[in-house]
C-alpha cells in the first residue's frame, strides 16, 4: 500500500520505521491491541491511501480559508463581492492547491 503511488517515499523515516515495526508486532502476536498505536497507524495508512488529487484539494483548501480570513480582515469582500463566491468554488480551490503544489 503506498508503494504505487509513490505516497511510502513522501512518509518520514519514522513514519516507515513505525508501519513496518507494527506490522511485524501484528504478525508475531496477531493483534494490535494499543489505542495509541492504533490511532498512529490508522494516520499512516491514511496518508499511504491518499492519490495526488486529494493532496491537492487538501492544500487548496487550506490556502482558500487562509485568503478568507485576511480578505474578511482586509474588507476585501466589500468591494470585491464575486471573490467571496470564488473561494468556494470547487474548481478555484483545486487551482489555487495546482499552484501550492507547482509553485
């Protein structure tokens, strides 16, 4: 899992070292039974299963909430009003993440 999409190479060593530590405890004694190592694992697996368009929308939308808040800041909403609807949209969201990504 991961290794396909190039997602295991993106995870810290420690990230790797803590997967591959757990799988090999899962095998000897057949269960995981820690919460804490639990949630850590479920945390990994998630960043393994993410495709590259997820990754994308994620810092897409996390760069629209950052221009939300300085442009309500700013009262840039009051003079441009179609912006508002911009940053809402699907579709400039994923644009505004392609240029987090790509620079």
């Amino acid at each position: 899992m991961g290794l396909r999409n190039g997602n295991w190479f993106r995870l810290n060593w420690l990230d790797k070292a803590l997967y591959n530590c757990a799988l090999r405890l899962a095998k000897v004694r057949g269960e995981i039974k820690n919460l804490d190592l639990m949630v850590k694992l479920a945390k990994i697996i998630l960043r393994l299963k993410e495709k590259p368009k997820t990754v994308i929308f994620r810092l897409g939308l996390a760069k629209a909430l950052a221009l939300k808040k300085l442009y309500a800041f700013k009262n840039v909403f009051d003079w441009a009003l179609s912006l508002k609807n911009w940053l809402n949209e699907p579709n400039y969201i994923f644009w505004l993440g392609l240029k987090e990504v790509y620079g």
